[in-house]
C-alpha cells in the first residue's frame, strides 16, 4: 500500500469514528435549547421534517463516510461497498437509540431507525453514482457519464416530488388545504394515506430508467431529457413556499390545482421538444485500443 492511499485510509477511518464518537455525544444530551433564531427556523416546518432531516442527513453522512474508506481500503464491488456501508450505518442507528435508553429524559424510538436506514441508503446509491460518474468523466465516458448522472438526477427528483405530492394531497381538499394536516403526518403516513402520489414518480422513473439503461447515448438528449422532470420538480416543490410560507396567494385552493396543471405541463410541452431534436449518433465511451 503506498503512503498517499494508506494516509488516505486513516483519515477516512478517522474521520468514521470522530462522525460516530459526535453522534454518541449528541445522544447524550438531555436537550437542545432553541436560541430565538432556531426556533423561528423550526417553526416554518412540522417538527417530523427536522427529525426526517437530522436522522437522515447524519447517518447519510456515516454511510457516505463508511462507503469512502471501504472502497479506498481495499478493492471490491461498489455494490458490496454500498451493502456494508448501509449496514454498518443502520447498525449504529440502532446501537444509538439503544444507548439513549439509558440517557435521562431521552428514549429510544424504532421509527428513528427507519429514518436512519432510508437516509443511508439514498446517501449510498448517490455516493456511489457520484463515483462511477467521476471515473467516468476523469476517463472522457462522456455518455457513460450522462447515464449515471442524469438517470440518477431524473429519480432522485422523483423521489422529491412523490414525497411533496402526497403531502400535497394530505393538505388538500379534505383539510381544507391547510398546513395543519401536515402536523401529525410523517413522510411514510402521508403515502399510504395517498397511494395515488406515487404515480407521480411513474414518468421521473421512466426517463430515469431510459437514460440510466442507456437508451439514450447522446449527453446533449440526455440533458434534455432532464428538463421536464426538474422543472416539474421545482413546481411541485416550490408552491408549497409560496402559497404557505410566504402567502403571497390568498387562494390556496387555485394555486394547489395549477402547481398539478403546470406540472403536468411541463412533461406534455418539453418531452415532444426533445422528440425532436436532432438524433446523433454518440461516440464511443472508450477511445480505440482502450
């Protein structure tokens, strides 16, 4: 092992164990004080969107952290880097809640395992798309490079409009498009409430899976591609900020039904433009003799 890798391997490993000795530090605390600032912050979403957010941004990170020092340590399948990783990182989650067992005034909940197990998992498949990306691009795999990156882009916004959509339809009619509704609802009771968001990712799984199996080999189509589904994303994300958070709309019933009409116009005015385009046969992702 060269000193360049076997420095990278300590640090990587250290930097998972001091990510492992924080969040053992955090559990140990009793409590967070809220400073005027944080608690305004906290205010503008449910409190189950922070504890989505901080469980599945710190275990996303151990998992990432993980999935580095396990491919720089030794050879393997990115596949398998990514099953430890996940792993290794629900593994603490759950050491962690069972540690906070024993912490006065704090408890363990088997639901903050779940939101341990869904960031690391989507941390993982991103980290590992963002590496064969990379060597794609460091080798010139240009359209190697579009699949992963774009098909990964195209579910990952899929992912983000399924989750707004069926909270969308929980604060819809039948609450009186209120925002209330949203209090007792968490990320998963919102979709079984309202199956029908998933249909909602049907079209961002299609180009994902189109780009990603390498259907569509020219980088140029790809980006196209692209277009419908992250415009279709930012709408369905977006109302929500301007008709709840900043009431720019008094009429919340309006903006709720155009979000769904421009959503679905997006894909009805951008997918026939990219039809359209002009069909060029892509180079080769490995140069002769490679």
């Amino acid at each position: 092992m060269g000193l360049v890798r076997l420095a990278s391997v300590v640090l990587l490993w250290g930097a998972v164990v001091g990510w492992m000795a924080l969040i053992y530090a955090a559990s140990e605390q009793t409590g967070f004080g809220d400073t005027p600032a944080s608690s305004s912050l906290r205010r503008l979403f449910p409190p189950w969107v922070w504890e989505w957010l901080f469980h599945g941004g710190v275990f996303g990170a151990l998992t990432a952290l993980g999935y580095a020092a396990l491919r720089v340590s030794r050879p393997m399948p990115g596949a398998l880097a990514v099953v430890l990783a996940v792993a290794f990182a629900v593994g603490y989650g759950a050491l962690d809640e069972w540690h906070q067992t024993f912490v006065v005034g704090r408890t363990g909940d088997i639901r903050d395992v779940g939101r341990d197990a869904i960031g690391a998992i989507i941390v993982a498949l991103l980290a590992h798309a963002g590496a064969v990306a990379l060597v794609h691009l460091l080798r010139g795999r240009w359209s190697a490079f579009g699949r992963v990156t774009f098909g990964t882009l195209a579910i990952v916004d899929g992912m983000a409009a399924v989750w707004v959509a069926s909270l969308w339809l929980v604060a819809g009619p039948d609450h009186g498009f209120s925002l209330g509704a949203l209090e007792r609802v968490d990320f998963l009771t919102s979709v079984t409430q309202q199956p029908m968001a998933l249909a909602v990712g049907v079209p961002f799984a299609a180009v994902g899976l189109w780009i990603g199996l390498g259907f569509e080999r020219s980088i140029l189509r790809q980006i196209a591609l692209l277009e419908a589904p992250t415009a279709s994303a930012a709408l369905v994300l977006g109302a929500p900020f301007v008709v709840y958070g900043l009431n720019l709309v008094p009429d919340r019933m309006l903006v709720w039904a155009a979000t769904w009409i421009a959503a679905a116009g997006v894909w009805v005015f951008t997918l026939p433009l990219v039809l359209a385009l002009p069909r060029r046969q892509a180079p080769a992702d490995d140069p002769p003799g490679a």
